[in-house]
C-alpha cells in the first residue's frame, strides 16, 4: 500500500495513525519533497476523475487568486494546478490492489483497506 500526502497535514496524520493501529503496512510519498507526476495524476482520474483530487475546502485552494480558481475547468487545468501547488491535491490518497482512496474516511478505511 502506498500513501501520498503531506507529512505535517492533519487529515494525513490521522490516517497513518489509523494504518500503524491496525497493523496495515504502507509506504509514504510526500507531496511536498517529492512531487507528483502527471502520470499518476492521470491513473487516479482514471479511477474517480479530476475533481475529489482537487481540495477546494483547503487553504491553499482558499488562497488562489478568483481568476485561478476559476481556471480549473478540466483534467488538464487541475493537473497543472496540481503539479504546480501539490497542497491542493485531498489528502492522503491510498493506493491499494483495489484502487484508490482519496481522503480519510474510517468507515470506508474498514470497509476497503482491512
């Protein structure tokens, strides 16, 4: 299982939190130092589209110009927004053999990653 996020966001500590206490194994990609590729942007629209990776409840969200907020119309907008500023990307995103989940959830943690 891979997890990316952002180390100190508090929606991904309490994932983590909920993993190390159910004994699920993981590996963690920080937005922050690592990046993100368009790539795997693209592979999670694959599964749930553009719009839950984009965290328009966030600061950084909040933070964008009007003219930029409103720019972000499709994959490719969002993708570029996403690359450029990976605060924005909803936290964390879980890869599983399943599929992905994206954002913290403890009834759906239970239902899809025991």
């Amino acid at each position: 299982m891979h997890i990316y996020g952002i180390k100190n966001c508090n929606t991904v500590k309490k994932a983590l939190t909920w993993l190390d206490e159910n004994g699920i194994p993981y590996t963690f990609h920080d937005f922050k130092k690592e990046g993100i590729t368009l790539a795997k942007l693209e592979a999670w629209e694959q599964q749930v589209g553009w719009e839950p990776l984009v965290n328009k409840r966030g600061t950084t969200w909040r933070q964008l110009p009007a003219e930029a907020q409103s720019a972000v119309v499709d994959a490719a907008s969002a993708n570029a927004l996403m690359q450029e500023k990976t605060s924005v990307i909803k936290r964390p995103v879980i890869e599983t053999s399943n599929g992905i989940v994206v954002g913290f959830d403890t009834a759906e943690y239970e239902a899809k990653l025991k």
